[in-house]
C-alpha cells in the first residue's frame, strides 16, 4: 500500500518508494491515485488506511508528505 516512483534517468529505470522516503501514510486498498503537476512541483493524492486524503509533494529535492484532511479542519 506505498507510492512507487519509476524515474528514468542515466540510461535506466530507478524505482522509488515515496511513501517510505517522506515518511507518509500507506494507502488503503483500493485507493486511486491523481498527480496534478503544478509549476514543474509534483504532487500525488491518495486516500490513507485512515480515510484522510494524502498529498505527497516533491519540493526542494525531496518527496514532502501531508495530511490534507487534517489541514482543512
């Protein structure tokens, strides 16, 4: 239930797990997920095993995790 990042670079593929490098919450089962790009800064959303919807941003040279739900209260 993580957020795998498959980057090409240097003539291969180099996979990632986001999740665990920003230190975010897994997905549920099932979960969609959407990655809007705004300005050149990836984002992807998720639903969390805890029904709060995720962001994890890619900012400053590292993936940037964030509880979207619990900001909004």
């Amino acid at each position: 239930n993580h957020v795998y990042e498959l980057a090409w670079w240097g003539g291969n593929w180099h996979p990632r797990d986001v999740t665990a490098d920003a230190v975010g919450q897994p997905a549920a089962a099932g979960s969609s997920l959407t990655s809007p790009n705004y300005g050149g800064d990836p984002r992807v959303y998720y639903l969390g095993v805890n029904n709060h919807v995720y962001e994890l941003a890619w900012w400053g040279g590292n993936w940037h995790p964030r509880d979207v739900a619990q900001d909004a209260k």
